[in-house]
C-alpha cells in the first residue's frame, strides 16, 4: 500500500512540473511576434559606408606562362627611364634567445659506452643521453668531460663544466 501512494504522489508531482514547464514554454513562443523591433536612427546611418572597390596588384610572375616562352610585361620593359630596382636586403641573422643552462658532468655506468649529463635547464634538472632533445628543439650533440655541446634555433652552443 505505501508504494502505491508513493508512486501516485510521485506521479502527480512530475505531471505538475511538465505542466508548469509546458506553460512556461508555450508563453515563450507566443511572446515572440511581441518582441521589440531596433530602433535605427540617422546618426547610425550617416556612420554606415558603403563597400570600397580595390583592385589587385598583379606584381608577380604567372604561373602558367613559366615554359610556354611568352614575354611577359614587367615595370622595367614599360619604362625606360625608370630607376633600377632596388638590391634585396641582405637578411640578419635572428636573435637566439638560449635558456639558461648549467652543466654539472657526467653520469656514466661502468658497463654502458654511452655517457650520460646531468644538466639543468632553467632550473629543472636533466639525465640526458647525446643527440637527445629536451624540449622545444634543444638537442644535446656531444657530452664530454669538460663541457657539452647544444644545437638550438639552428645555432650550436658549448657550455663548460661548472
């Protein structure tokens, strides 16, 4: 008897929360043709501007005229008088910036041939093997006694010893 009221309780509690939630919904939708419509006034307008036209520049060889053997115009067979292009600007060498790294030598055991640094890198410290990268492209090419050299960014760097 106690599941039954149970169960008739229960479902009379759900039936009143789809009621309320189909009400809810249904006013929603009705209210919608209500809504209210966005005011445009003429400072709006003045500050709208109309597309402007562009036109390409076609300053680059075409492709498909490549092997065919046609001459092409360029600026320089138009005008005579015109000045000689300007030289290309020799290129600088990017500025590296190398995290810091401290080495502290080398950790060997007596069966391996491989040697093994023990490094710190922005202060986390590496077991690292040669030709082994560490992150971000910093690549370990030879442990010695002494020092140990990096490769990064296409530059090579040796740090010595601490």
């Amino acid at each position: 008897m106690k599941n039954k009221r149970f169960t008739y309780i229960l479902l009379l509690v759900v039936g009143f929360i789809y009621f309320k939630l189909f009400v809810r919904i249904s006013s929603n939708i009705s209210e919608e043709s209500n809504l209210p419509v966005a005011q445009i006034n003429e400072m709006q307008i003045e500050n709208i501007r109309s597309k402007k036209s562009f036109r390409l520049k076609a300053n680059y060889p075409d492709p498909f005229l490549k092997n065919s053997g046609i001459v092409q115009k360029t600026a320089a067979n138009l005008d005579p008088n015109a000045p000689p292009p300007l030289p290309k600007p020799k290129k600088e060498k990017p500025i590296v910036y190398w995290p810091s790294i401290k080495y502290y030598g080398i950790v060997q055991k007596s069966s391996s041939k491989k040697p093994r640094a023990l490094i710190s890198v922005d202060g986390t410290m590496y077991k690292i093997y040669p030709n082994e990268e560490i992150f971000d492209g910093l690549v370990v090419k030879s442990i010695k006694r002494e020092s140990i050299e990096f490769y990064f960014q296409r530059e090579t760097k040796t740090i010595q010893l601490n």
